[in-house]
C-alpha cells in the first residue's frame, strides 16, 4: 500500500507533552511511530495491558520507571488513553516528578471530559490529525475523494473493497466509539439519531423533527450531537451572527461528518459523473473539511460559520470574523444566480475576499468575486492566501 507523507508537525520541545486526537483509522498510530520510532508504546487496545492497567494504574508507573534512561529521552506514547483514564494521573505525576514527556493518543476526549479526569492541567498541547488533505495527495481525483472519502485505507482500496470498509467502519463506530465505551444507554434511540444524521447531513438542523423520529426529547438529541463532536465523528458549523437581523437565520447549525467518505456511506450515496445534487452536497463537504484541517495544521484559530437568510440566499462558509466569503458551486459555469447569495452578504458586512470554488477550468474575476477552480482555492488555502 502507498505510503503518504501527513503534514501534521508535531513537534515536541524538551519537557513538553501533547495530546494527539483523531478518529478512528486517521493513520494516528502509523504518524506517532514514523515520528518517534525509537519510543515506548503502549496500547490500551491490547486487552491484556488495558485490563492490567485499569485494575492497577499505578503498574504503569513502575514499568516506565524501569526503563533505562536512553529510552526515557524519548516521549512515551499511551494509545487510546481515552480507555483507560485512571492512568493520567500516572502521566502527571511522571511528568511533574521526573521530567517525562508523553504523547497521549485517542479518539475521544469525552469520557475524559465528562468523568472530571486529571487532563494535566495545560502541561500537554493539543493536536488533531484529520483524514488525509490535498497537499498530502497531489493530483486529486475528485470522484475518487468524493466516494472513497480520505481516510488513508480508504482512499487506497479499490472500489469494492473501499465500499465494504466503509460500511464496517459506520457499524464499528456505533458499537465501539458510542455503545462499548458507555455514551449513551438507549441504543435503539441512538441507532435511530444515526439514521436522522444521514438524512439531515449538511443541513439546517431541526432538533424537535429528528427527536420525533427517534422517539426521543430534543434535549436527548441534541446530547447525540455532542456525542458526535466528542468522539470526532462530526463537527459543527454555526449560523453567522455579527449583527442581528430578522431576516437572516441565528439559532439551526449544520453538522457534517467528519470524512466525505464516511458520510457518503452513511447517506447511501454513489457519485458517478460531477454533476448533479449529491455531487454538489459532497463537494462542498470535501472543500469544508479542507478548510477545516488547514485550520488545526496551519495552527490558525479562526471561526467558520455560514450565513443564509430566510428567502434562501446562502453563503456556504463564513472564515474568521467576516473577512472571507466562500459560496462552493459544484457547476462547471458559474452564472450570475449563483452570486446572489455573496452579493447579498457583502453588501452588509463588507468582506475582504468573496470566493465561489467550482469546478470551473480557469480562474476568472466575476463582479469582484474570486472565481477558482476547486484546484487553484485549495493551492491558494495551503499556501496561506486564503485567510
């Protein structure tokens, strides 16, 4: 299998440790022993260690301490922390009392979160490793981002295999991230919410209708929705609100999920030819989660939202405080319709770049607005000329 280069730099100083979160499949573990080959591991996936560690935390401790002290130069990597909490006190006290440094690797922070779980207080950075981006790839095949998604494996499979592994990894998700780990006791309600989520993906969400189809309170739901952006499964975009207006939407937000791949799975989707509606769905899906990871690499801590108004003009996403508009049009000829919606925007709030990505062969100036190619917006966001 092809091995591709990520460009997340987590890069330790001496004494200071770090958080790495993922989803499951990233390539989290693969990274870490790329980047420390020559540290100690140890993983809770193992039942043996887990079970180990979890009856007694403090057998951790003694076994790191008993290394030798050439090996402790190195930062010690705990996979999938997140099952085993009780350790982190471990880590702490290592850290304080004999200068150790660690890299604690997980795929959700919320059971740390929520169980009020010694989070070491600031002394570990926080990183994030995404599926895989455009810089990491090259020359994209779009269709092929599109259906497979860009989870490493994924993306590498052929067609049929890819489709059997994104099934499995929708059904594993429930068991393993939600329902083994606790999240959640209903799971028929749970089982339900994650068939709502595919059908109301990308869209303005309507708590009180999706807690009427799985026979739930819209507090339940909207509990769901956090346990989806705490086990990394999906992230959450929220409507613009830098002045207040009756008529432009404040209070739904969108959620996506958080692979292309994944959420094509999951809404049944086939993406032949790039046209269309659903190509339109997953392509700004794609140009989203772009954004999204350049943000975290690029270590820029900029907001993103979307604006829409109650007569349906739309901007698909909002960057930082205004400052950047980006309306992505699946089409291969932007007209004058599809600039109704960031026409309507600058006009009240002014933004220093308005963009439309398309598929559009060659980049063109249309009424002050930046049409780009899909290739040339996504050179440009690495590149840092974007935002």
């Amino acid at each position: 299998m092809k091995k591709l280069t990520r460009i997340l730099n987590l890069k330790l100083p001496r004494n200071q440790s770090a958080f790495l979160w993922g989803a499951r499949k990233t390539g989290k573990t693969t990274y870490l022993k790329d980047k420390f080959p020559s540290s100690l591991i140890y993983d809770f996936l193992k039942t043996d260690l887990f079970l180990e560690v979890s009856k007694n935390p403090a057998i951790l401790r003694q076994r790191i301490l008993a290394q030798d002290n050439s090996v402790l130069q190195e930062p010690i990597i705990l996979d999938e922390v997140q099952k085993v909490p009780q350790a982190l006190d471990e880590v702490h006290w290592l850290i304080e009392n004999k200068g150790l440094r660690f890299v604690l690797c997980g795929s959700s922070a919320r059971k740390l979160k929520r169980g009020h779980v010694n989070l070491l207080g600031g002394r570990a950075w926080r990183f994030e490793l995404f599926p895989l981006v455009s810089r990491e790839i090259g020359k994209i095949d779009l269709l092929r981002v599109l259906n497979h998604g860009l989870i490493p494996q994924h993306y590498l499979q052929n067609n049929q295999d890819c489709q059997k592994s994104l099934q499995a990894y929708v059904q594993d998700y429930l068991r393993e991230e939600v329902f083994a780990e606790g999240l959640t006791r209903n799971i028929p309600a749970f089982s339900r919410f994650f068939d709502a989520f595919g059908y109301t993906h990308a869209e303005l969400t309507n708590y009180v209708n999706i807690a009427r189809e799985c026979g739930v309170d819209s507090k339940t739901v909207k509990e769901y929705y956090q346990i989806l952006i705490d086990t990394l499964l999906a992230i959450r975009v929220e409507p613009f609100k830098k002045r207040q207006s009756r008529q432009v939407i404040t209070k739904a937000s969108k959620y996506y999920m958080f692979d292309v791949g994944v959420a094509g799975c999951l809404t049944k989707r086939k993406i032949i030819e790039q046209r269309g509606v659903e190509f339109g769905k997953a392509f700004e899906h794609f140009i989203l989660m772009e954004i999204v990871a350049y943000r975290s690499y690029s270590g820029k801590d900029f907001a993103i939202h979307f604006w829409r108004t109650k007569t349906g003009l739309e901007v698909d996403f909002v960057l930082g405080l205004g400052e950047v508009a980006i309306e992505v049009k699946g089409t291969s000829r932007v007209d004058k319709k599809d600039t109704r919606g960031l026409e309507a925007f600058r006009q009240t709030y002014f933004p220093k770049k308005n963009i439309i990505v398309c598929n559009e062969k060659e980049k063109r100036i249309f009424n002050n607005i930046d049409i780009l190619p899909w290739e040339v917006f996504l050179n440009r966001l690495w590149a840092g000329r974007v935002i």
